[in-house]
C-alpha cells in the first residue's frame, strides 16, 4: 500500500480559502473496481485517528482511503501534538465541506476509481459529520457507517464549542431533523455506557429512522464507553460490521460531484444552498439563503 499526504483549498470566506491537510493510504494499484472510502476523525483529532482501519480496509476491499482532517482540529490546532480544538469551534458546518471536498479532490486524482463504490465511516464528531455528509451530499455514499456518533448539538456539545448557535445553525446540524434526505444506507454503533456521546444519541435518530422507512442497521454495545471498550475495541467493531456493505452495497445514482448538484436544507429561518458545481475553495459552495 501507498501512504501520502495531500492539502488543498476548502470554503471559507470571499478573501481566502482554507487550507486542509487529508492522509491517504491506497493499493499499490488503483483498477476500475477500486473504491474510496472517508474516515473522518473525531473532535479535536486528526487525521491519523482512523489510520489502523484505513490499513485494514485498503488492499482487503479494493479502497483508497482518505482521512481528511478538518479545520479548528487536531495538527491544525496543534501543529506539535495533534490534539485539541479552537474556540469558537465550528462544530460540523464547513468541516463537512472540508471532509466532503477532501474526498472530491482525492477523486480528481484518482479518476480510475469506481464511483459507485464510495463509503464514509465516523466516529464521534466524525460520525456527525458522516451523517450530515449523506444530507449535504445524498446521492454520493454507497453507505455511511458512524460509530458513537452525535447527531445534534445538545446543550452541553454547545458549551464545548464555546460559541452560541442561530436558530438555523442548529437546524442544519441536526440529523434527525433532516434524516429525509438521507438516500443511502446507514450502519451505526454504540456503547450503552458512553457518557461523551450518550447512547440515547443512536436511539433518537434509530426512531426516526424507522418511521421514515429508511435502510439501516444498529448494534448497541452493552457496557461500551466512547471507544466501545471493553466490550469490543473500535477496531474489532468496525471488522465485525463493515465487511459485508464494502464487498456487496454499490450507489446506482451519480454522485452529487459528478452531477455538480445543487442541493436546498430547509433550516427554518434560512435556507442552506449547495452548489457541488464549485471548485472546493469557493466561497458560494455553502450559501445561506432568506426564505423571503
């Protein structure tokens, strides 16, 4: 296998782009059925998070794997440790676009790549931004695997980020408010111990879930933390459910790079407007519009 780094422009503002950083472990040879698969870390990591499941996943499924490490975290905060996170903290807006245009410019590279075969997998803050990846991007995953995952900012998730949060800003970070959109299937997992991201988390959006008829799959860890441990590492876990949807789910639907989709999330108050017809570093790529 192949280990390289990249770094490229992502949104930002109308004055400068952001500069993000991804780690990427490929085959030693990319064919027509490779795929690519997001690891996407968790608040206040990095890039090398998920390295020991890129390693397993690359040459045994055919996958390029990308871990895209998104602004305010990790070496970005810390360029020595690779740990902590800035205040104010974004909390899953434009690190979304960051992981999902890490992911485009991967592909760019790698034309060769199967486009039906592109998955995502999170844990924790990472797991939020992988669910929101299939809302701001839905016709782009095969499949979208979180493990501990957020899926809204509660009070105290708030309080973390050091910053207070618009009606609409909210909206747009809630998945189960928009787990409509959602097209592709979900496979999630968590600890019934885990006082991080409290299991209760899983159980509101597995309830959603289940009234909008949508195609997942749920595995509760009985006593597991955060890392799932000590019923099972993360690890382990990910080896025990993510074989089966990398050798046989495909996305029959072009994805929204491809199609330059334009996508609308109605957010109350506002409108956020998406134009995967952009370049990465474009300042309209997220677009928050009146309703008026």
């Amino acid at each position: 296998m192949k280990k390289y780094e990249i770094s490229f422009p992502s949104t930002n503002s109308a004055t400068y782009p952001k500069m993000i950083t991804a780690l990427v472990i490929a085959p030693d040879k990319i064919n027509s059925d490779t795929g690519a698969m997001l690891f996407t870390h968790g608040w206040g990591g990095s890039r090398f998070q998920h390295q020991d499941k890129m390693e397993y996943a690359v040459e045994l499924f055919n996958l390029v794997c990308i871990s895209v490490e998104y602004r305010q975290s990790g070496y970005d905060f810390d360029p020595v440790k690779g740990l902590g996170w800035h205040l104010p903290y974004d909390a899953s807006f434009y690190q979304v676009a960051d992981v999902l245009n890490g992911l485009r410019e991967v592909l760019a590279l790698h034309p060769a790549i199967d486009r039906s075969r592109l998955f995502h997998y999170g844990g924790s803050q990472g797991g939020h931004i992988a669910l929101l990846s299939s809302i701001f991007a839905p016709d782009t995953f095969a499949f979208v695997y979180t493990s501990s995952a957020l899926v809204k900012l509660t009070d105290d998730i708030q309080s973390w980020a050091g910053r207070a949060f618009a009606d609409f800003e909210l909206s747009v970070r809630n998945v189960t408010e928009h787990a409509a959109m959602i097209q592709c299937p979900l496979f999630m997992e968590h600890g019934t111990a885990d006082v991080t991201v409290p299991h209760g988390h899983a159980e509101e959006l597995e309830k959603r879930l289940r009234e909008l008829g949508k195609t997942f799959k749920i595995k509760y860890y009985e006593g597991g933390d955060h890392g799932l441990e000590p019923a099972i590492s993360k690890l382990e876990a990910f080896k025990a459910m993510a074989p089966e949807p990398m050798q046989q789910l495909k996305n029959p639907r072009p994805d929204d790079f491809m199609a330059g989709s334009k996508i609308k999330i109605d957010c109350g108050s506002k409108i956020l407007a998406i134009d995967w017809s952009l370049e990465s570093q474009s300042p309209e790529l997220l677009k928050w519009e009146s309703k008026t």
